[in-house]
C-alpha cells in the first residue's frame, strides 16, 4: 500500500490515532506495529487506513446506521448528521435493539460502536438481534462477536475527530455525494470534542 494514505501520514500521527496501551490482547496483536521499550503499543497506521476505507465503502451502502458511543458526543453525532445515520450518544438503554416494545426500539442495518468495552450493551443486543458489528477498538479490547475492527485510539479527542472525519469523508465520497476531498465542507475540528 505504501504512503497513498487518506490524509498525510504527519497528520494521523500528529493526532495520536496509532496510539494503544500498554495492554495488548491476543485479539489486537495483529493490529500492532510494535511495542515501545515503555511497554506502550504502536498500532500498524497503513492496516488503519486500509480499514478506514473499507468501512467507508462498506457504510456507503446502507442507509439504516446507528452510530453508538457512551462516552463521546461531538464526533460520532457529526458523523451520523453528516451520512444520514442514527445516533445513541451517552447512554444506550437496554432493550433498544431486542425489544420491539421499547418506545426507541430500532432495527439498524449495521452497528457502528466507538468503544465495544463501554458500549457493551449495544455489542450484546447487536449480536444476539445478528446486526453486522463494526468497532473503533485499541489494543485492550477484546474483538469478539465484532464482524470488523478499525484498530485505533479510541480514547484521543483528535484521534476520534479525525478518524470519523475521515470515515464521513469517504462515505459520503463512496455515495457519489461528494467527489473529491476539497467538496467535503466539514473539517477535522468539526469533528473534535471541546472539553
């Protein structure tokens, strides 16, 4: 793949998206460029960026999305405003998924979690109604049930901003909403938590 990246190579480091922990799960070893004499773990940037326009080209599909993250608000709710999808920001109440009752059930085409561990209930009810599971996971998440993981910080600010900015990017590119990079008006900032 070499350096054909998305966005400069400067800028995904300059925004921490290749940053893990110091814990590294089977699960995400793959994912993993190396590990630094200070036990933290550098993901692989280029299996980052293939994965991010794969989802891109694999969301541009679907209509029905439903965009979950408890602990995170501006980036996924200008995501989901920006490709037409739905969004659970804060907490997911149980029965949103399995309960047909529920006054918000939904019934999404594809789940798209920012954090399997936080956003554990949304992952269950996602797995047992077998909705598609796409999730942002560092290296101390586990990947079970999840059908495709963009290995990522996904605890950074500008991380998360910039990973869904470029996600919303090439969606809408996918689409044919947009045709080239220069159309899509939203920046990265539009995308990064301010407090």
């Amino acid at each position: 793949m070499g350096d054909n990246f998305l966005i400069p190579k400067e800028k995904y480091l300059e925004h921490g998206v290749h940053i893990g922990t110091s814990s590294n799960t089977k699960d995400m070893k793959r994912f993993t460029y190396k590990t630094l004499a200070n036990g933290l773990t550098v993901l692989n940037l280029g299996i980052l960026d293939e994965r991010i326009r794969i989802v891109a080209n694999f969301l541009s599909r679907y209509k029905n999305i439903l965009v979950v993250g408890r602990k995170i608000k501006k980036p996924i709710e200008t995501f989901a405003n920006a490709i037409g999808a739905n969004v659970v920001s804060g907490r997911f109440m149980p029965g949103s998924l399995t309960n047909p009752s529920f006054k918000n059930f939904f019934e999404p085409d594809v789940i798209f979690l920012s954090d399997p561990f936080i956003d554990r209930q949304a992952l269950k009810e996602a797995k047992k109604t077998r909705i598609p599971i796409i999730a942002l996971c560092n290296t101390f998440n586990s990947t079970s049930f999840i059908d495709f993981v963009i290995p990522c910080n996904n605890k950074g600010k500008k991380s998360l901003g910039l990973i869904f900015y470029l996600l919303a990017r090439e969606v809408l590119k996918a689409r044919g909403s947009i045709k080239k990079d220069e159309d899509f008006k939203l920046t990265i900032e539009d995308f990064i938590e301010s407090k």
